[in-house]
C-alpha cells in the first residue's frame, strides 16, 4: 500500500492529481464563498462530482448537511474536516465497503490528523476562537479551511484510487459562479 501523502506540498510526482486536487479545492471554496453551500457539504459536493463519485448533489447534500456548522451548530468537530472524511469514505469504500472498512477508517484517523497538523484544531469552537466575533474574518477562514480539506481529501482519495484519473475528463475545470449567479441558482432551486 502506497504511504499516505495529503499535504499538497510533499508530493508532485502525479502532476494531474495535483491539478485536479487544486481545481477541487477551488471548486468547493466557490461554493463556500458565493453561499451556495455550506462547508460540509461544499466538500463532499466538490468531491462528489469531480471524482464522478455516483451520488446526486441532492443527496451529497443531504448527508453533508447535517455536519454543516460543527455538526449543527454544535460546535465540535469542523465540518470542513467532516466532509472530507465523507468523501473519502465513499471513495475509498467504493462499491466494496464492508471489506474496506479499516482502510475507510485509517483514511478518516489520516486526514483528522493532517488537519489538525495544518490548522492547530479539529474543534470549531478551537478554529474559530480569534475570529468568532468578526463576520468577514470568520467567513473567510471557514472558506479557505472548506478548500484545504476538499484539497486534502482529493490527495489523499487519489493517492489511494489513482485508477480515477483514468475516467476523467482532463480537463479538470469546474463551473463556478459570482455571487448573483449563485443567489439566482438558490432561487431556481427552491422552485
């Protein structure tokens, strides 16, 4: 079994999964940003369609949701680090997930810790502490801790299944929108 490499500056020796991590990582911070989404589900959503992960981005969403805002608001474990393990579940359990489940389990130990390396935390409460009175500063950290996780997850995904970049497209590029694109999305979405 390949080592674990999640930290995107340790390895470049797959060139196209750096991109594609990179694109993804973006992807979801659009989603964050432009408040289509929320973290947890920005992550597995992001995840999800760029790995052709099978789910519908209905139900990405319906099961990051509830990990949204440090599992609802609860303010325990970041839900940018929860979709991430999400994600990477659902790949590396692939259609075998019984037989995966200690990999799936070791892969979720992997990116806690190279979360928590990276970013000092794991707990919301923790992550958010010097920022929890500043809407702006607030946001923008969940935005780039929502991308980094997404990047994190990718890696990790791609180091363990690199036979995914096989069926997808190369070119890597995600439709991502302004602000009002995103807001008339969200209307259109309700109806």
């Amino acid at each position: 079994m390949k080592p674990l490499i999640i930290n995107p500056m340790e390895d470049e020796r797959n060139p196209a999964a750096r991109h594609l991590a990179v694109s993804l990582k973006e992807y979801a911070r659009n989603l964050y940003e432009t408040r289509q989404l929320l973290c947890s589900e920005a992550v597995l959503v992001a995840l999800n369609k760029g790995l052709n992960g099978g789910l519908t981005e209905q139900q990405a969403v319906a099961m990051a949701a509830p990990f949204c805002v440090a599992m609802g608001d609860s303010g325990c474990l970041c839900g940018a680090l929860s979709g991430a393990v999400l994600g990477a579940g659902l790949f590396i359990g692939n259609s075998h997930p019984y037989s995966h489940r200690r990999e799936m389990r070791k892969s979720g130990l992997a990116l806690h810790n190279a979360f928590k390396a990276a970013n000092g935390a794991t707990c919301c409460r923790v992550l958010t502490q010097k920022v929890k009175h500043d809407k702006k500063a607030h946001f923008k950290q969940c935005a780039g801790l929502t991308a980094d996780a997404t990047e994190m997850a990718a890696l990790m995904i791609l180091n363990k299944r690199p036979e995914l970049l096989a069926f997808l497209d190369g070119s890597a590029t995600f439709k991502t929108r302004g602000r009002l694109g995103a807001i008339m999305l969200q209307f259109f979405r309700w109806f």
